[in-house]
C-alpha cells in the first residue's frame, strides 16, 4: 500500500511537471511561429497567414502616405480578405523582417521588428517601411499571434 502511494505521487509529480514544462512559451517555440507567418507572407498565403493567429486576434494598423495618417482594426476575418484581396492585385511582391527582437514574460512574448515590402500594382512600384509588434500567446498548448501593431510608411 504504501509503495503504491509513493508511485501515485511520483505519476502525480511527473504529469504536473510535464504539464507546466508543455505550458511554457519558449524562445525557440516563439521563433519557429515568426518563420513559420515570414514563410506564409513571402508566398502571399494568408490561410497559413490565419493559422498562425488566434481567433480573437487584435489588430491595429497604422499608415501614413502623403502626410495623411489613417487608422484600420480589421477583424482576423476582414483582416485574411484584406490580404487575400490585395495579394491577387500584386505583382513583383517582396517582404523582409529585419532587426527583431524577443521579450518573453511567462507564457507571453512581445516581437518587435522593422518590415519592408515592396509591390508592383497597376505598372508602379510601391514600397513601405514598418515597425511591428507582435504579441504571441499560447492558445490551447499552441504559440498563436493575439495582437498585431503596425506603423506604416508609404
């Protein structure tokens, strides 16, 4: 009886223990879901774009062309036909990440980077520089974007 109340314990301690270890948001998991969004933008895919963001995502953009400065909050839903739409105008499509940088704060990390992309439409070129924040979060064991900031020039 007793060596068996010293096994409960010790399956008790071990699925605690690995429970709290998959919980955990590391650096690593945080990395392989930016690669994983770079990889989906650069081919212009927004359903991998939508998978790696979670339901109740919040999104701001900010944008500034021309001196005139505006502001979106899309849903996920209006932002992946934001994408979808102006992906099919597109041609010539580059996108690159630069500089960023990973704050991890218990099972939550803030990414900042610098974005650029440039795009043909309609014969012009048009290209533009971003900061990015992102926050991750785990959602159901899985790292998944929950908000999204941008400051855009054009």
């Amino acid at each position: 009886m007793k060596n068996l109340f010293k096994s409960s314990l010790l399956i008790c301690a071990l699925l605690i223990s690995s429970l709290s270890y998959a919980e955990g948001l590391t650096e690593k998991s945080v990395i392989g879901l930016i690669s994983q969004i770079d990889k989906a933008i650069a081919s212009m895919n927004a359903d991998q774009v939508g998978d790696a963001l979670s339901d109740n995502v919040s999104i701001t953009l900010n944008f500034t062309a021309g001196g005139q400065k505006s502001v979106l909050r899309p849903s996920k839903h209006e932002y992946m036909k934001l994408l979808k739409e102006g992906w099919s105008q597109y041609g010539n499509y580059k996108y690159n990440r630069t500089n960023p940088k990973i704050s991890l704060t218990g099972n939550k990390a803030l990414i900042t980077a610098d974005i650029y992309e440039s795009m043909t439409v309609q014969g012009q070129t048009i290209s533009g520089n971003s900061k990015e924040e992102i926050t991750v979060e785990l959602i159901n064991g899985n790292p998944r974007i929950t908000k999204i900031v941008g400051y855009t020039r054009m």
